[in-house]
C-alpha cells in the first residue's frame, strides 16, 4: 500500500522520485521468508552478540568480547549482496526436485546451510566461554545465555557474561630438581613474560613455556620440549586478588637428566641430489672445522660463501638458533632449491650431535616473460580510449661469480594504442616505453667503510652512533645491490626523455615482517626533448617549466631509505601494515658549492652544461594500510597516504618525475591521473574531454584516504565498494593556479572590480571524494580489477553544473563567502548524470 501511494504520488510530480521508488518495489519483490521451509519444531538463528557485565572489572571490553564471540558454536547466516539471505537461497534450492547444475550451484556457491538453533551447542560454547575467561584471569566468571523469540521461527542470542574480579600477579618463582636447568632457570627470569603487577593471563604462559624452551634449546639441550614442564601452580591464598606462581622443570620421564649436547662433525654436501644416498663422495676440503664433500670435481660455488653463511662449529654447544639461522642464511643465497640439515646422536659420545647438510642445487640459469595489458579511460569520449600492452623478458643468473651472487636483468618494451584507428589528433600509436634494468645482488653485506665508521662513532660513553643490533644485523642479514637501469618515453606528439640511472645499496631483512632498502651512491640523468604542442603547454605553466628539463641526480653518500612492515593478523582479523621512503638528491652537491663559494667568496652554481642543472631536493612518502577480516568471503581495506616534498639550495622546484599526483587506477579513482587538484585549482585541459590524458597537475603535498569494503560474489568473482577521499596541494603560492597552495584557513585574494577574484579555501574544503563499485577476477597468480567511479565532492565549487575555478555568474563575489552556500555548490549533484560520466579504471591487483 506505502508503494502505491507513493508510486501515485512520484506520477503527480512527474517522476520526480523515480529512483527511490525502483528501489523500493525491489527490495519488496526480493523479501524472502527462510521460515516456511523449516519443521515446527525448529528456529533460525539470525542475530548473536556477547555482553559483558561488570564495566569497572574489564578492560579493553570490545576486545575481550569479540574472542568471546569467536567461541559460540553457531553463526547466524550472511546475506549475498546484502540484499538476499543467503539460508534462503540454500533452502529454496534444496528440494528433492532441485537436482540441476544451477540448483547446485546455487545451493553449494550463493547459498549458505541454515543456522537451526541448537541447546546443546549453546551450552558447549557457554562452557568454552567461562572456560576463557578463568584462563584470563577471571577465576569467578560466570556466563548465561538470554534468547529472544522472534516472529516466522527466529530467534537471537545473547551470552551474559559476568567476570569478576581479575587476578593479578604477586611473584613469580622458576625451579628444577637438575642444578645446572636450576641455575639457566634463574637466569633467564629476569626477562619473565609473567610479571609481577601484571594481570593474570594463562596466554601468557604458554608463550613463556615457549621462550624458555627456545632458551634451553639454545643452550645445548637439543630435545627439551614443552612437555617437561609441571602444570602452573597458582596460589590466591595469600591475598585477595594476588597471585603466586610456581613453574617446575620436570626430569624426563623414566628418569635421568636432561643432557646437554655438543656439536660433533658437521658434514656438507654442496651438490646434494636426491636418489645420491649411495653415489660416492670424497673429503675434498675440511675449513673451520667444517667438511665438505663434493660429488664432482666442479665446485660450482666458492667454500668462502658456503662457510659464512654455516654459523655450526665442531666442539661448541648445540644451539637451535645457529641451525635455524643457517638454514634460513643457505635458502636465502637463492642458489639452492632444498636445504636440509640433520643430526643424530654420536655413537661413541651419547652427548654429542653429528651434523649432516645437504644442499641441492637450484637451477642456475632462469628465463621468464611478463604480460601487461591496461586500460586508460578518457571522460566523456568513448572514441579515445587507449590500450596498453606491455611484454617484459626476463633472465636471472643466480650463481654468476660462483659466489652465490645473483644477476637479475628484465627488458620492457611497452604500447599504447587508440583502438579507434585514430585520426589526425588521435594517432594510432599514442605512446611507446622502452626499459632494461640489471641487478646485481651479492649475498653478504659489503661495507666500503660508512658503516664501520659511523659505528665507531661514540654517541655517549655507552652507546654507539649506529645501533649495534642495526649494525650487527646487517653484517648477518643484508645483502649488497648494484643496479643499473634505462628507460626511454615517447608520447606522440608532446614530448619522450630518456632516465640512465646507477645505484649501490644494500637489502635488509631484518625480521619476516619488516626490510629495509638503503641506497647510497647513485647518479640519474634525465634528458627530454618536446614537441611544439607540448612548448605550448609549458609557455602556459610555468610550474611545470621550472620542473620539466634536462637534470642530473647525484648523490654520493645516501640517497634513499625505505621501509617496509606487513602486519600479521591478529585474533580479530585485523592487521596494519607501514611503508615508509625518503630520498634526498644534491645534498653533496650543495654542500660542495656552498664550501667553494665560501672560499671563493662568490655565489657560483655547479651547472654540468648549459640548460642543465644539478636537482636538489627531498621527498618523504609513506602508506598506512589497515585490514580487517570479516569472515572468509568478506574484509574491509583502508590506506593512508602521505607525501610531501620540497626542493633546496639552486632547485627552483621538486623535479617533475618526482612530485605527486591524484587520480588513476591506483588513487582517486573517479578522476583521470594528474586530473584532480592541486588545491582548489581545476585545470582547464581537464574539462576538455579530449585532453583528460594530457593533464600535468602535481604538487609538492599529497593526503589520501582509501576504504574499500570486499566480498565475494561467485567463484573466482569478487566485489568492491571503495571511498577515496584526497587531493595534492603545492607548498608556495603559486599564481598560475590559483587556489593550489596548502593552507589550513581560509584565505581571501584578488580583487572584485576586475573579476580576477578568487576565494582560497583551507585545505579540507578542497578534499575531492569519489566513490564506486569494482569487480575482480582472482586467478590466484593475478588479480585482474575493473573499477567503476564517480566524482561525488569536487575540489573546488561549481554552479549550475559547470566546473569553474573563477567566481563567475554570480553579481557579488563576496556573497559567496558564506559557508553553508558554498559548500553545496562542491558536490555532485548527478542532475544530469549519464553513462558515460562513469570513470573506468582497469588495473592488475589490488589497488592497496
């Protein structure tokens, strides 16, 4: 009745309401009732949660409860698309007759199995709960559950939780009948996961079974396991609240002690493969104690790089760490496929451990091709799209000197083409993009002296310059990188450059989580060349003009730091991951021109020739990214980002190649690469929808905030809805695009009589947002991504539907100030939305 009256009302006013009425009649058509395929004596779960009593007893509540959630042994069902439940699906599909491909698949893929309520799973994660909570630390928790009858056989589900009082620690004391476990004990509680002060949480003392094991293994009892130690002895007696723990080292079972073992022989087998077990080998060297027995009379690798990365030693304790690192050292020289190290027990010393290592050579010679195809997408002109096709042949060496070094060289040779054919202003061939990049990684860290230096380098009376865990980490764990690489751009009828660079830096690893890429020596020569369709646009920009020449980057002590950490989910499904770059060019160069002009008492510039100069800069850039899984089929993922860069000493401005840009597959994806900003500036080429593809807008300042909410459709589909809120700003004032400049506070210039008036708005009123909906094809190797977006705030106000920068059709100016009205004016008011106002971005992988 509520549509009809509302569909009789939409015609009087002319269909005014069309879309909201279409969406009503479809959410009415596509109600679903799970119920009436059900027995009598059964209900639905369709709504659980967990609520926990006693808010001046819990802290971090929202986490505790939702591990508590995490133990009910039943789910309510999901809807597909949000719209459709999916038990419903299931039971529709489920009858006897429902036998076909499609009933299966819907049934199997779209549909889900009914959550029917059951008591007994209810009082099983009742147990779970209550069982969690005295692990915990809540000694004197109790959990109920609540249920609430719906209508059409549903129900919901709430577990009451009531924790008590939360017990802490008062001490902590470890103990063994063997002296010399005793006294190891002794002196590794100082570093004691389970303090005193800290609350009770048996978690805890799992991980703390598990340090102290590795402690021991790491000492030279080989076979200690989590198993010799008694269970936890709490006592709460002695006061309320408090508690003292008691951890015992049991002896082995049948009696005796625990042994500590020595490392006896260690034999090694460079050129292990399987099915060898009975080939014969010989003792061809013995260093450092250490044997190695070839099978040929070809060593392909130097004994050299084999014994700096074994780190076990005849005659000293057995250590687990030692093992662990040299196995982890011996896969990551890359030149072996398997790396397998055993041991057993010395017949003629029961307390001594012969090693054997066998290594299986990997393939040293690889080669490999890369496909890329994409998509750009011109706003409003269907006949100028552009194709990208790119073909990338790669060869990798990875034992060039017989040192464990690996070469790595790729070649790129890049299209993009109008699939119109083109005309005269829209040629077929559109770009071309040449590349060769070589690599040359050796597998220990080689300092030429910085690093030895700044360690030496006393910063108080303890304490080193450089720190000794960075420093000693990177004598174990880095390797060495020199790089060479080229490329040549052309875009047809605007401009090509050819980049030579060179580089020599170093690749961290510091943990499974975290690297570092460091790069000291490096030298960039960039050389364009324009056409006289790009002059013109360069006479008009003079931004860009300072920016966009023939440059050399030189940097002789450092160049660039990044970092990079992948967070680990944790129990709620979330993880954050940090990317961090700086780079810095000309410092050296600066600091040189500035020494001579001192001594020459003049102000003369370095210049390698004429129309070239020396870039001098600094750029910082980094990516907070946040994901949180759902369920299986379901996540949401956000980014943030953050750049900014600024030229200094003689460098008019940050080099072009070097500045930051919003919009494209990757970015703001309702606008065009280079289309949105900077600041509330709008350039006028990007309202010409044959000129979207030649836009040119950077700046020195870019924030960006990406979410994208992901789900599985079918099979190897999934969907996207993503919100991208941001913009780049320059850092000056710059008069040639007014409106760019970063400001946190309005600022009002120009004049009113001349009509050269414009309103500086603080940087958040120029925040552009765009949002829409994507598909992904995951083929597991690749991801191909198709997404579809629409501007829905601008940067900068626009009236009657035209994107302007200048106040015009309006008889005051000054009338616009006012903030409410303005701020209407900056969003998409879709009164005229069309198809083709849809950006389309393809693009391989996820955005972020």
């Amino acid at each position: 009745m509520i549509f009809i009256l509302v569909a009789l009302n939409d015609i009087r006013k002319g269909f005014r309401y069309w879309p909201l009425l279409a969406l009503g009649i479809f959410l009415a058509l596509t109600a679903c009732n799970s119920s009436k395929f059900l027995a009598e004596d059964e209900e639905l779960l369709v709504k659980q949660r967990v609520v926990l009593g006693d808010a001046n007893q819990v802290d971090n509540r929202s986490q505790l409860s939702y591990e508590l959630s995490g133990l009910a042994r039943q789910q309510p069902n999901g809807n597909f698309l949000f719209l459709w439940p999916r038990e419903y699906i299931y039971l529709s599909s489920n009858r006897a007759k429902d036998s076909t491909r499609f009933d299966r698949f819907k049934r199997n893929t779209l549909g889900q199995e009914p959550t029917i309520f059951s008591d007994s799973l209810t009082q099983l994660a009742v147990d779970d709960m209550t069982a969690y909570l005295k692990y915990r630390g809540y000694f004197n928790a109790e959990v109920y559950p609540e249920i609430d009858h719906y209508r059409r056989q549903r129900l919901g589900l709430t577990y009451h939780t009531e924790t008590g009082r939360r017990t802490f620690i008062d001490s902590v004391a470890y103990s063994s009948p063997q002296a010399d476990i005793d006294s190891l004990l002794q002196l590794t509680l100082q570093k004691s996961l389970l303090k005193k002060g800290e609350p009770l949480n048996l978690t805890q003392f799992d991980l703390e079974k598990e340090r102290i094991g590795r402690f021991l293994r790491n000492e030279g009892y080989a076979f200690f396991s989590n198993t010799y130690f008694d269970k936890l002895e709490i006592d709460t007696f002695q006061q309320a609240g408090l508690a003292d723990i008691y951890l015992q080292v049991l002896p082995p079972q049948g009696g005796g002690v625990h042994r500590r073992f020595q490392v006896g022989s260690v034999e090694v087998y460079p050129d292990f493969q399987a099915g060898d077990f009975f080939s014969p080998y010989g003792t061809d060297s013995i260093v450092q104690g250490v044997q190695f027995r070839f099978r040929s009379n070809d060593p392909q690798v130097r004994l050299t790089t084999l014994i700096n990365n074994i780190f076990l030693r005849p005659n000293t304790y057995y250590s687990k760490e030692e093992i662990d690192k040299t196995r982890e050292q011996l896969a990551l020289l890359g030149i072996y496929r398997f790396v397998r190290i055993t041991h057993q027990i010395d017949p003629s010393n029961p307390n001594v451990l012969n090693f054997v290592l066998q290594l299986t050579p990997n393939y040293k010679m690889e080669f490999g091709v890369d496909l890329d195809v994409n998509y750009t997408n011109r706003l409003n002109n269907t006949n100028s799209n552009l194709i990208g096709l790119s073909l990338s042949p790669t060869f990798q060496n990875r034992n060039l000197f017989g040192g464990g070094e690996l070469l790595s060289t790729s070649l790129r040779a890049g299209v993009e083409f109008n699939p119109s054919f083109g005309s005269s202003d829209n040629p077929f061939v559109n770009t071309v993009d040449l590349g060769a990049e070589a690599n040359v990684y050796l597998p220990r860290f080689r300092d030429f002296g910085l690093y030895r230096f700044l360690y030496n380098l006393p910063l108080t009376k303890d304490k080193h310059l450089l720190n000794e865990r960075f420093y000693r980490g990177l004598q174990d764990r880095a390797t060495t990188r020199f790089s060479l690489a080229y490329e040549y751009l052309l875009i047809r009828d605007f401009y090509a450059y050819t980049l030579a660079n060179a580089r020599l830096g170093y690749n961290y690893t510091r943990s499974a989580t975290s690297t570092y890429g460091i790069t000291h020596l490096a030298l960039d020569i960039l050389v364009p060349s324009t056409q006289p369709q790009f002059d013109t646009i360069l006479a008009e920009n003079q931004f860009l003009q300072r920016s966009f020449g023939e440059q050399f980057f030189v940097s002789l002590l450092f160049r660039e730091l990044s970092y990079q950490r992948i967070g680990r989910a944790n129990r709620r499904g979330q993880s954050l991951s940090i990317t961090g770059d700086f780079e810095i060019a000309g410092l050296e160069i600066f600091a040189a021109n500035k020494l001579v002009n001192a001594l020459r008492n003049d102000s003369t510039v370095f210049r390698p020739r004429a129309n070239a100069s020396y870039a001098q800069y600094w750029r910082f850039e980094s990516n907070l990214s946040y994901y949180q899984t759902y369920s299986p089929n379901s996540s949401l993922a956000g980014r943030f980002n953050l750049g900014f860069g600024r030229p200094f000493g003689n460098g008019a401005a940050v080099p072009y190649v070097k500045q930051f840009f919003a919009g494209g597959a990757n970015s703001m994806r309702a606008w065009a690469p280079r289309g949105l900003g900077p600041g509330g500036f709008v350039d006028p080429e990007s309202l010409d929808p044959e000129n979207n593809l030649r836009l040119y807008q950077t700046g020195d300042l870019k924030l960006e905030l990406n979410l994208e909410y992901r789900f599985k459709l079918l099979w190897q589909l999934r969907g996207a809805l993503f919100l991208d809120i941001g913009n780049v700003w320059s850092l000056s004032p710059d008069k040639e695009r007014p409106g760019s400049q970063f400001l946190l506070r309005r600022r009002e210039s120009g004049t009113v009589d001349d009509g050269d008036y414009f309103n500086q708005q603080s940087f958040l009123r120029q925040m552009g947002i765009g949002g829409g909906m994507g598909v992904r094809i995951d083929l597991s190797y690749f991801i191909f991504r198709l997404d579809m977006a629409v501007p829905l705030r601008y940067n900068s106000p626009s009236f009657s539907g035209d994107r302007r920068t200048f106040l015009g059709d309006v008889d005051d100016p000054r009338t616009i100030l006012d903030e409410p009205v303005l701020e209407r004016y900056y969003w998409n008011q879709f009164e005229r939305f069309r198809l083709r106002d849809i950006t389309f971005q393809l693009g391989l992988g996820y955005p972020f």
